[in-house]
C-alpha cells in the first residue's frame, strides 16, 4: 500500500526501487551478520574435519536467503500498481 500510494503522489518507479533495494540491503546485512556469527559459533562444536562442508552449506543457504530476499521485494514492486490503491486501502 505505501508503495501505491509513493506511485499515487508522483514518486517515479526508479525511486520506490531503489528505496526498496536500500531497505532490504539494510535489514539482510543485519540477519546476514547475525547468521555468520551464529554459524562460526556454533561451527566451534563440530568435528574439525567437518566445519569445510558446514561453511559450504551456510553459505548457500544464505546466498539463497539474501537472493530469495531481493527477489521477493523486486517482484513486489513489479506488480504494484497506483490504481490498485483503491482495493489495497478498501481491504485493509
């Protein structure tokens, strides 16, 4: 809804985008900072010859989170439109 309404007062595409960009760069560097912190932390208990295979798969696993992230913003912001402002405002 806050980005229809953006759209309804005149604020250009471009610029809901790159606000969401900045948005989600902001809160996935907060959850990415905490998920490798937890993961060498808790890396320490495993078997040392293991913790090459448990890095490997942290790190896809977070690539696909911070990836699925921008995705889900992005394709959010694709299918915004301002004449839906309407039925989102009717509906909350």
């Amino acid at each position: 809804m806050q980005n229809a309404a953006a759209m309804h007062v005149g604020v250009s595409r471009r610029s809901i985008l790159a606000m969401l960009a900045l948005e989600t760069l902001t809160w996935t560097i907060g959850t990415t900072l905490l998920t490798v912190g937890l993961g060498l932390w808790l890396a320490r208990f495993a078997d040392p010859s293991e913790q090459p295979y448990l890095g490997s798969i942290g790190l896809r696993i977070l690539a696909a989170s911070v990836g699925g992230a921008f995705a889900g913003v992005g394709f959010g912001a694709a299918f915004t439109r301002e004449d839906h402002l309407f039925r989102y405002f009717k509906m909350r």
